[in-house]
C-alpha cells in the first residue's frame, strides 16, 4: 500500500493579525536583552566583512552627564557661619593727646638723614665689630706707605693747640658714606685712595690696600696724623656699580696722653745720646745730611738710632712736625710776654739733650757771637745738644712758662744755605713765635698695637666717632 507525499504550505495568515506578534514572555524578554548585549561586544572586535555580521551595531547609549552636588553628605548639614580671621587684625596708630607728630623720611634734611644713619652705623657697629665680608678674598695691592715733610699750616697749629684729635674728626665723615654716590665723593675708587677731606693735607702718613672677592671689594685705610691720633677705615662696595658703597665705617685712637717721669727719663737715656752723637757727627763732617733742609737733620737721626744700638726699640719716625711726645709749646707776643705750656706734668721744665725743638717765626738772639736771628721760614727744626739753662726750678706751674723762662739753649742745625752748624740760641731775648720742644720716644710705645697698619678693625684700643 502507497503512501503519498505533498508539500505543506502554510495557510496565508489575516493581514491585521499578521502584524501584531504574538506578546513574548519575560524570559523571552530576558534572553533577547542578553543576545543583544553579547552581540554588541562581539560586533565591536570583529571586522565588518563578517559573515554574520550582516546589520549595523546599534546605536550606543545615550551619553549621562552629572554634575558634583555641592554637598557629598547623606544628610546635608545647614549653612554653618564664616570661618573666623585667624590672622593678627590690622592696627590702626592714632596719634595721642599731645604727641609731636613724626615727618615721613621724605621730608628728613640731609643733616637729618645724616645724623640717623650715623646713629644706625654706631649700633650695628657696636653689634658686629669685625663686619668682614665672606669669601676668600684674592690677593690685591701691596700696601703703600707715603710719607712727607711739608710745612705745618696754620689750622694744624691752631687744632693741635685746641686739643682737637684729627682722626676723630675725620672718622666723623665715613658716617655719611651713603651720600657718596659721584666725583670726589668716590675717592675709594681711585688708585691712590685719599678721602676727600684729606686732598689738601699733605702733613700725615697713610697705608693703604684692598682685598677683592668676586665684584665686591673691600678698601682699607690708615692714617697718622701729626698729633698722633690714628685712623682706621674701611670701605665695602661694588666694582661694577656706580652708586654709593654698600658700607663704610672708621674707628680711631685718640693721641697719646700724659706719659709718667720714669718713661720720659728712660727715652732720654735711650735715644738722646745717638742722635746727639749724629748731630755732632754731622757737625763735624761739614756736609749736608739728606737734602741739606732743617727737618732732614732730624729725620735722618731719629731714623739711624734703631742701626746704632738693636736692642733698643726703634724711635717714632719724624710725622710732619713733630718728632716723638710733645713735651712743651709756647708763644711769645712782645719782649719778655707770652705764654706757654709744660705738657707732660712728671718733668716739668726738664729739656735733655737729643730733644727736638720746632721754631715757627721766632726773633730771638744767639750768644758768642751776640746776633739776631729770625727762625722758621715760616719753620725750622733743630736737635739740642744742651740745656743747662733749662729753668727747671723757676717754672712756677704747668701753665706758666713763657718761652722767656726756657733759658739757654745750644742746638745743631742746618738748612740750604747753611752746614750743619751749632748755635746757643738765649730765649729770654725771644720777642715773637711760637717754640715746640719733642722728646724722642719709641713708637710701640706712643701710637701702641696696629700701627703702620690698614687691617680693619684695628686691635684695641679704638673707639668710633662720637
């Protein structure tokens, strides 16, 4: 028995029931969400050539933005009060009841200006005493010493009289060193650095150097002056900048005070013999010493005396006028008038041999042979090798010996018209000039540690400006 076979077709669906689907369940609904995901991911690492990758991807999700909410808190917390100013409040000054009110610096004169800086110098000076810049410096100029023997002026006389210290006086000028900022001012600059009140005063002595590290340089001064106050000086400032110096400052020693009857004694016995033999020396010789002037003889002696004898120390050089401790000054203003000064109070009216005497315009009479003479032109130098008229008994006080009183005194002396000659001059005929008499003295002893020496600071004792 057959069986016959046909073809199932199915039966042509209703047109309105042909396009609603049947309602799918939720775990269709699951499983085609899941396909779709998967296929998403695969879709994305193969190539578009495919085989079964026959429809586009689709599109990706929209993109979800979110801003930071202001507060992260679960609970959000009320607004809490502004945080408090920790910091110090402004203060505000208020003038008090009667205050003087203070000017702005802008309106400080200069003598102002001058006056606070030079209180700032003072302190910070007494604060940092050895203010030395940092570095190795470099090795700089050797010092250089310069020496002269010029004739005495006039304002020194009268200063010297006075009292007034030199150095002191000078050291008041390096307070104002930020007002030098052109020309002269910038004496420190130059090759030989004089400061600018010194450009005409060519009676002192003065060593300089400098020591440099890298732009900045470091000026060094001293100086000597003929009533042997000392100054010491620095100078701090730029090379390469043209303004003012970054810092300045002086200090200084005041001239040796009274020395006591031994010491002066002691010097005497040291030091007059050998230059009273020198003056003989030269005396005898019949020619000129040095240059033929006055002050050479002088000079020339107190320079020999450390050659004769090495176990002496060597004797203050000859500085302008003066040639060791001043022992008396003073003036005669008519015949038989005047008046004059012992200075040093333990050898009252004792003058030795190997002292120096100065003559400023003096007219006076010598004896054997009786002639007049006018001494200094205006100054004059001699060594004395007597004093036997020395009125040591008949100088009532310090302050009351004229140079009529000073007696009979026998000199060598020289000049450019005249060897080296000796003279008994008689001082009671003295009727006009002025008298300095010097006794020779070792130089450690009068101008004391760190003399002849621009190392800043100076040892002690050295005091800054008043």
């Amino acid at each position: 028995m057959g069986t016959a076979l046909r073809a199932w077709r199915p039966s042509s669906p209703h047109p309105d029931t042909a396009r609603l689907p049947p309602p799918k369940s939720d775990s269709q609904l699951y499983e085609e969400s899941a396909a779709v995901d998967d296929h998403s991911e695969h879709a994305a690492e193969w190539p578009s050539s495919h085989p079964e990758h026959h429809q586009p991807p689709p599109p990706p999700p929209p993109i979800i933005t979110m801003k930071k909410p202001v507060n992260w808190q679960h609970n959000p917390a009320p607004p809490s009060a502004p945080p408090k100013n920790l910091s110090t409040p402004p203060r505000f000054l208020h003038p008090k009841h009667g205050q003087i009110p203070f000017p702005p610096f802008s309106q400080f004169t200069a003598q102002d200006k001058e006056a606070f800086f030079g209180m700032l110098d003072e302190f910070f000076a007494r604060k940092f005493p050895a203010r030395v810049p940092g570095g190795r410096p470099r090795d700089g100029k050797p010092p250089v010493a310069l020496q002269t023997r010029p004739p005495s002026t006039a304002q020194e006389v009268q200063m010297q009289d006075e009292g007034v210290c030199r150095a002191e006086e000078l050291a008041r000028y390096f307070k104002g060193y930020r007002q030098w900022t052109r020309g002269p001012e910038q004496w420190y600059r130059a090759d030989d650095p004089v400061p600018e009140p010194m450009r005409t005063a060519d009676d002192v002595k003065r060593v300089s150097c400098w020591t440099q590290t890298g732009d900045e340089r470091r000026q060094m001064n001293y100086v000597l002056f003929p009533d042997l106050s000392q100054l010491w000086s620095e100078v701090v400032f730029a090379v390469s900048d043209s303004g003012p110096p970054r810092y300045a400052s002086a200090r200084f020693r005041p001239p040796p005070g009274l020395i006591d009857g031994p010491t002066l004694a002691q010097a005497a016995d040291s030091y007059g013999p050998p230059i009273t033999q020198f003056a003989l020396d030269a005396e005898r010789g019949g020619r000129h010493v040095a240059r033929g002037e006055c002050w050479d003889l002088a000079n020339e002696a107190l320079k020999a005396c450390p050659v004769q004898n090495p176990h002496i120390p060597p004797p203050l050089a000859s500085i302008s006028r003066t040639h060791g401790i001043l022992l008396y000054h003073g003036t005669a203003t008519a015949p038989g008038q005047g008046h004059g000064t012992w200075k040093q109070l333990h050898q009252l009216g004792i003058i030795r041999p190997g002292d120096i005497i100065e003559w400023r315009l003096v007219a006076c009479r010598t004896v054997n042979p009786a002639l007049s003479f006018t001494l200094g032109d205006p100054d004059h130098t001699a060594i004395i090798v007597e004093a036997s008229g020395a009125t040591v008994h008949t100088s009532r006080s310090a302050d009351a010996c004229p140079p009529t009183m000073l007696g009979l005194i026998t000199v060598i002396e020289q000049s450019l018209k005249q060897l080296p000659v000796r003279r008994t001059y008689d001082l009671a005929t003295i009727s006009r000039g002025q008298v300095w008499i010097y006794r020779p003295m070792a130089e450690q002893r009068l101008l004391g540690p760190g003399a002849n020496s621009p190392q800043f600071p100076p040892p002690q004792p050295s005091f800054l400006p008043a």
